[in-house]
C-alpha cells in the first residue's frame, strides 16, 4: 500500500524541484539523458574498449583518427562558458577545466572528426576528459 503521507512526501519534494531553478535544471538534464532500461542493459553488456594508454590516444587524435559516440549513449549540456552543466545517461558529469565549446562539440555530433577538435585547442584536461569517456565506452575511434 502506498499510503498518503507517502504521497504528500513525494509530492512535496517534487514542488520543491519545481520551485528551486538549479534543483529542477539537474533534474531536467537527468531526465532528458535517461535511457531505457533495454538500452541501459544493452550498454552494461557492451564489452569494454581495447586498454589504451593516455600517450596513445593522443597519438590516435594527433594522427587524425575519428571519434564515435556510443549510438546508445544521450548526452545533453545545459548553460554556457563557466557555469556548463553536462549530463550523460542520466547523470551530471563533472566538467571543472574542461571548455565549454568542448563539451559542446561532444553534444553536437555522434562522430567527433580530428580537425575540429584539434581546432579546439584542447587543453590536456581536455584531453583526459575524451580520454576517460573513451575508457567508460561511451565513445571509441573509428
């Protein structure tokens, strides 16, 4: 039984979302990028990118090889320059030092081409950004 103290406990919680801008954008952003239960199923399944070291993904996008998002995975970025917030799958990333035409770029487009991201400058903690998103198997070279 769900009882009705339940309800009002629920349904407070989500008028306090609603109210609070900040909480109701998380929330929004986590909604948006939420996959379906086969499709969250379907990417725990996925086997696991090759192992590959930092000094060789850079090699890999130095030498202009292509970047592949996960068709499964949702990304989604709310805000812009310093106050970005990007979700993946249903939840908020961190994105402290990253820049923001970076994450952008990543929402943007399925296939990641070497020449606009080189065009980024990426920073090195851009760089490992890809790089640990690459090693989650949300994107692989092509």
């Amino acid at each position: 039984e769900i009882t009705s103290k339940s309800i009002e406990q629920a349904r407070l919680l989500l008028k306090q979302t609603i109210d609070d801008p900040e909480l109701f954008q998380k929330w929004f952003g986590q909604f948006a990028t939420s996959l379906d239960q086969q499709s969250e199923e379907h990417l725990c399944e996925q086997e696991e990118n090759d192992e590959v070291s930092f000094q060789e993904f850079e090699q890999l996008l130095a030498s202009g090889e292509s970047i592949e998002r996960n068709a499964l995975c949702r990304f989604a970025y709310i805000g812009e320059d310093d106050s970005i917030q990007f979700f993946v799958n249903g939840q908020e990333k961190a994105v402290v030092g990253v820049g923001s035409g970076l994450v952008q770029y990543l929402c943007s487009c399925r296939l990641l081409k070497a020449e606009p991201l080189l065009d980024l400058n990426l920073s090195k903690t851009d760089k490992l950004f890809i790089y640990d998103l690459c090693q989650r198997n949300l994107f692989h070279f092509s």
